[in-house]
C-alpha cells in the first residue's frame, strides 16, 4: 500500500466530496462524491473511500460546516460529529485534522490560479504574504482573516456573521425593523444568506404591499427574467454585501486579496457590479480612494476546500 499519500475531506450540507492528496496538491482524478443521506458519518466514507483505493494514508485533514474545538466538530445542519482522534485509530493515518469549512477556504486561497477565480475589482498587485479576507455567503454567512508569514498560515476562527446590521438609509431602517419584528435582533446573516435573500425578497413584498415571499432559488430565477421585486432585492444583497466587505477589510487591511466564497455569491456574482458592489464598498468618506488598493476576486473553483485541505497537511508536515 502506498504510504505518501494523504486523504483530504469536505463535508458539504447534502455531499461529501474525498481526495487522495500528495505534496500539498490534490489527485482531481481520485475524487469521489458520497450522498450524506446514505451513510452514518465521515468514518464509513472514509474507510469506503481507502479501501476502494487500496490506500492507507499517511494523513487525514476534513473539513466542515461547524465549530471545530480540539479535534472535534459538530456539523450545523447534520447529525454527525467529527473527532480527529477516532479518525486516527479507524483510517491508521499518522496525523489527523479537523478544519472549520471557512479555514479551508482560508489554506486555499493562496494555491488558487487564474483559472478559480473570477475577478470583481482588480484592486493594487497584491503583495506576498499580506493578509487576505475571505468572505463566506451561503448557507450562512461569515468571514476570516488569513495571516501567512515564514510559510506558515493561520486562519483564526470567527463568527463574523452574527454582527449587528447597520442601517444607511430610510429603506434599510423599515428593513431592520421588519427584521426585528418577525425574527429577533437583526444580524448581517439574517439578510446575506440564502434565507438572507429570501427575506430581503418578503420585506419587499412587505414594503410596496404586493407579492408573496419566494425561495431563494425562485428570487434569482425572477432577477434573471426582471421581475421588479426581485431585482430590488438583489440589489438591497448586493450593496449590502459591499459595505459589509468593505467594513471588514478596513478592519484586516487584506492587501493580499479579498475572496468571495459560497454557493449564494456565486449565483449573484456575475451581477455584482451592476448591483453596486463597488460603490458600496469603497462608500467610506475620505477614505473612498484608499478602499480601491484592495482586490477583490469571486471562487469559483468546486474543490477549493479540498485545496485548502491538502495544502494545511503540507504545511503540517514540513513543520
């Protein structure tokens, strides 16, 4: 059996998505995609996976939707628990880690080419090792830093979707006050998510006194064909995840990039600039002309978590 390679895995809400891994780089011809609802935990899959490949690893890394606390997850929206030290003993891998899906993300970022990413503001050259921004809008929303120096890359955990959401404008204020009466404190998740969308898309309806909510799939499906409603809360989304990055990359100063993942910003992401993103983000006074030295680019890369992954393992084993 080969004993260089390792095992990479990201646990999405509905699949789980496993990689052979060598040298910091995933193997695209070994990966293989198992249906959350027909197994019991990542173990099985793992152990079909390895047996399958005739491989016993010489590392494991997964990632997942979840808070991560000494080895240990607990995924938001499914019933599993993931535990390092049970890995360890069930795939006889020599070293196991446990990832947060966004510090994934986070190890990735770096390794991404031309070819995963998909530019939104070009931004100054960025410089080796600043810091960069990811931003997460899917599911739910949250953002990190990454901070690299000396070939080490820390990705600290955060919980930066639960802030408070701000208002600008008369419009925003009925919108967090529509908020607060049908769903508690309002934070930025509760209108940059997929269900974020869908409420921007009911407070609207709420507002002009005409329509019926809609989920976010049919909201964009009614953007793409111009409904009126639908287009105002794309665009309510959009500026509103502008000023939201724009906040947080005046707070890291990420001159090494800001990286927009998620399945929702990747459905909305080829309209950002026309729905104002820009001038959204770079909304800050006097500072306006400083905000347009960060770049900004949209991941479109499917694997970028098994990237981040497998890059983490290496860096883990050069240590």
């Amino acid at each position: 059996m080969t004993q260089e390679l390792s095992v990479v895995a990201d646990i999405g809400g509905t699949n789980t998505r496993v990689a052979l891994c060598r040298d910091g780089k995933i193997l695209e011809d070994t990966i293989e995609r198992y249906r959350n609802a027909e197994n019991t935990g990542i173990g099985p899959i793992l152990g079909d996976y390895l047996g399958a490949q005739q491989v016993t690893p010489a590392s494991v890394c997964v990632d997942m939707a979840g808070p991560v606390h000494d080895g240990v997850g607990t995924l938001t929206n499914l019933d599993w628990t993931v535990d390092a030290a049970s890995l360890r003993a069930e795939t006889g891998a020599a070293r196991v880690a446990v990832l947060n899906d966004l510090q994934a993300q986070g190890f990735a970022v770096a390794h991404l080419g031309h070819d995963s990413l998909s530019p939104v503001l070009t931004g100054r050259t960025a410089a080796k090792d600043a810091v960069r921004l990811v931003v997460n809008v899917g599911t739910g929303l949250n953002a990190v830093p990454v901070y690299t120096q000396a070939g080490r890359t820390m990705v600290p955990p955060a919980e930066a979707g639960h802030i408070s959401l701000l208002a600008r404008t008369a419009e925003e204020l009925r919108l967090i006050d529509w908020i607060a009466e049908h769903h508690g404190q309002p934070g930025v998740e509760d209108v940059l998510s997929g269900r974020g969308l869908e409420r921007l898309y009911a407070w609207v309806c709420h507002d002009e006194g005409v329509g019926v909510p809609l989920s976010a799939a049919e909201v964009m499906t009614g953007f793409e064909a111009g409904q009126p409603r639908a287009q105002r809360a794309a665009r309510l989304f959009v500026q509103i995840l502008g000023r939201y990055t724009g906040d947080l990359a005046l707070t890291t100063l990420p001159f090494g990039g800001i990286f927009l993942v998620g399945g929702v910003v990747r459905h909305i992401g080829p309209h950002l600039r026309t729905l104002g993103f820009a001038g959204a983000f770079a909304d800050k006074g006097r500072f306006n002309v400083y905000m347009t030295q960060f770049p900004v680019d949209l991941v479109t890369d499917d694997y970028a978590a098994l990237r981040g992954c497998a890059a983490h393992l290496a860096e883990l084993t050069a240590r």
